[in-house]
C-alpha cells in the first residue's frame, strides 16, 4: 500500500492550481492523477499539424475581475490581450450578442430602434446588464415587444437545443450570464482583464505542475488506485456523485459533441464565434485560429452539438443548475462533509457552473484554508 501525502484527482485548472500552492507554499508531495491521457481538463489545448492551437473541448476565453486569479494566472504567461466578441445569426443577419444597443439598430427600423433605445435608458439606465428575464417583465408595451423579440430570436430556440428546456425552466443565472447590455459595447465580457495565454492552456497547466514536489500520473483513474493509495489529504475534482458510487442517485449534466472540420481556406467566418439560435441543430461555431493569431492558410473550426450526458457515451460539460438538482448536490455534500480530508471542488466536484477563473479562485480559497 502505498502513501502519499496529497492526492489530487483531476489535472484541469482546479487541480493544478491547488498542486502548484501546495507544493510551492507547504513544500508537500503531491501525486495528482488523471483518467485522460492529457493534463489540462476541459481547458486542454494543443497545436495541429497547421500550426493551430485548437481548444479540445471548444473555445476558451479567459476573463476575470479577480485580480488575484489573473496574477496567479500570469506567473504562468503572457496573454494576448485577444477581446471576445460574438455574433448571433439573426434573421440572415449577424448580430452582436449580448444583445446590445448596436444590436436593436441592426435589426429594427430607424424610428423603432431610436424609440426602444430611449425607453430601455430612461428604464434601466445606460451601460447597464439586464437579464432577458427581467426585460419581459416591465410591464411597458414596448419593452415588452422588444423583450419577446429578442427572446424568441436569441434565447429561446438557442437554450432548447443546449438544455433540452426553456430559458424559464433553468436557474436563471444561466441565461443571465448573456443579459441584455444597454450599451455600444460589442464584446461578449467587460471583465477587467481578458486574454488568452500566448502558448495555450496546456502550457499553463504544465508550469503549474512542473515543480519538483509535484508528480503527475495520465491515464489513472481514481477508482482502480483507491485501493491501493493511502493519503494525507485527498482533493477530488471528479464528479461528486460518482465518488459516492451514485448511492443517492446522478447528478445531471449536459454535455456536447465536437465536429471539427478544416476549410483549405484561410478563414471560415468573420469572427471565433458565431451562434445559431435558431438554425440548424448546433448552437455555435468556434474559429481557433483567432485566438492567437495563427498564421495558415488553412483553418479549423468546430460544430457544437448539445446531447444529453450519458455515462459510458459522453463527457459531463455542463451541471445543470435547476433547484432540484442542488438539492441533490447538497445531499452529497453531507456526506463528503463526514470525511477526513477529502475535499471536493472544480466544476465537477462542486457541481457549479465555473468559469476558469472561479475555479481558480475556488481552488486558492481551498489553499487558504489548508494554511490554517
Ligand atoms: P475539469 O477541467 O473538468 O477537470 C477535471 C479533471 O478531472 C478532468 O481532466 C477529468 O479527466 C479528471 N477526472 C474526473 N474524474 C476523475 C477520476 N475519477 N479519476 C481521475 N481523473 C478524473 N471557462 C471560461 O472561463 N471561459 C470560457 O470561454 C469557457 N468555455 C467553455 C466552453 C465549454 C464547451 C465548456 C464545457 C467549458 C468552458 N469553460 C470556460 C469552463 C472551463 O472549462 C471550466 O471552468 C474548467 O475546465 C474547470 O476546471 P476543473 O479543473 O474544475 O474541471
Ligand atoms: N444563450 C442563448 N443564446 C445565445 C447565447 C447564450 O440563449 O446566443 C443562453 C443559453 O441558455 C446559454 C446561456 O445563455 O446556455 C449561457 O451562455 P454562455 O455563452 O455563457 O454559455 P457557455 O459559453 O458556458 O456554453
């Protein structure tokens, strides 16, 4: 049987970040395994045979307002100041989501767009966010023209074919994460900082993890080691529910298939993403070569095709955050709480729909409280 002081299951940001703080702030061993044969998690890029770096698991923007994130982030590289912008194709035309004042001038005539614009400032106010909805409920005639519209043509059939339900249905962060801006801002997020990292995601993680307290082992799932290992600490950044052998039932996800094509032509679309609420049975189309500004006369796109998650078929991408299903989450977290040292955290192990950053930030809270 062997020992080791800390375990950690999961090679993505989560388990990396809280490697990294061990072994460089406690001076510990760590051994942090993962079932994939790559470190990196979701986040997990590489370079293709045209000298593209193509996102495995479809497109990664970082953007924070934690600055402590971004400067942990960057003692790991330097970023390409890269702004993300999106575009919806609505009606045949390309559209900026979120849906902005830019937006409301694309679609409606002159006057229409000129009287929505005055109603939602003097409403709302200018250069504010606000969640679809919470537009349909004003109570203004207008507004609620403007509310239905831009539900129907961006938010409905869109969060039908991601989730399997309606916008209503779901928690309502979820379709506030794209609200409504009143604004000219046509980029998809206002953090502070935004980027991406010069030589890709992997590059990050393996910095993180090249130390020499830290040794990593692919290919090892925490099921056919448990038996072997003993630990000081174990960090599970795996599903909850499977840790505990689904004894009180599964926890759902949502999850995708990728279909990557390479066009013999220097650029497929105007931008790295393109979203289809309402056409065909993907929802978006990422470009990687925008991200970095890769040079080839070739580029590589990929199809996002929402499926339900099923084990044994797919791969968990997305908790769904529904009352119900926290509920469950919580009933788990009971029980992990009657552990020793076990924690759970990342977006599996705390069954929350994290960007990196808040995974990151999650992982460095983690750390604090293991200094005592
Ligand atoms: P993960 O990356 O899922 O890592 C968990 C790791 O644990 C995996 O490598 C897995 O193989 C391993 N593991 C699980 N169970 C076991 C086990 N039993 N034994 C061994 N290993 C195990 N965030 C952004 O900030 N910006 C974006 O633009 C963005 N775009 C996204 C697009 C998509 C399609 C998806 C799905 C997510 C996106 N995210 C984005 C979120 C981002 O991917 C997550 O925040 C991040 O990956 C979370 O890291 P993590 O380490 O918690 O989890
Ligand atoms: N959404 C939508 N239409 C869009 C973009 C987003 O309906 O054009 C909704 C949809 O429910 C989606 C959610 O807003 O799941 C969050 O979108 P986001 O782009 O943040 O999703 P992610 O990048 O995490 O897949």
């Amino acid at each position: 049987m062997k020992h080791v002081k800390n375990l950690i299951v999961g090679a993505g940001f989560s388990g990396a970040t809280l490697a990294n703080k061990i072994a460089t702030e406690l001076n510990e061993e760590v051994v942090i395994i993962d079932a994939k044969n790559h470190i990196g998690g979701n986040c997990y890029d590489y370079y293709d045979h045209n000298g593209i770096c193509i996102h495995q698991y479809g497109t990664h923007i970082f953007h924070t307002n934690l600055k402590n994130v971004w400067d942990f982030v960057s003692q790991f590289t330097k970023w390409n100041p890269y702004m993300h912008a999106v575009k919806g194709l609505i009606d045949g035309q390309l559209v900026p989501i979120p849906f902005n004042l830019n937006s409301i001038h694309q679609v409606f005539p002159k006057s229409i767009a000129d009287k929505l614009e005055t109603k939602l400032i003097d409403t709302f106010g200018f250069n504010v966010k606000v969640p679809i909805l919470k537009l349909r409920g004003t109570g203004d005639k207008d507004l609620e023209f403007l509310a239905d519209y831009i539900y129907e043509k961006i938010f409905l059939h869109y969060t039908l074919k991601q989730w399997g339900m309606k916008p209503e249905d779901l928690d309502p962060a979820v379709t506030g994460r794209v609200p409504v801006y009143i604004s000219r801002d046509d980029r998809y997020f206002q953090d502070k900082y935004q980027g991406i990292p010069l030589q890709g995601y992997t590059k990050v993680i393996e910095k993180m993890l090249n130390h020499p307290n830290i040794k990593v082992h692919l290919d090892t799932k925490f099921e056919t080691i448990k038996n072997d290992i003993t630990y000081d600490r174990l960090f599970y950044t795996g599903p909850i529910d499977e840790f505990f052998d689904y004894e009180l039932g599964e926890l759902p996800y949502r999850s995708l298939k990728f279909d990557f094509v390479e066009f013999d032509k220097p650029y497929f679309q105007s931008g790295a993403c393109i979203n289809y609420p309402n056409n065909y049975d993907f929802t978006r189309i990422g470009e990687y070569k925008y991200f970095l500004d890769d040079k080839s006369d070739k580029t590589v796109v990929s199809f996002e095709y929402p499926q339900s998650f099923k084990r044994w078929e797919n791969e968990r991408y997305y908790p769904i955050v529904k009352d119900e299903n926290g509920e469950l989450y919580a009933k788990y977290l009971e029980k992990a709480k009657a552990l020793p040292n076990v924690y759970f955290l990342g977006r599996l192990g705390d069954y929350k729909y994290y960007d990196m950053d808040k995974a990151i930030n999650r992982a460095l809270e983690l750390f604090e409280t293991l200094k005592g």
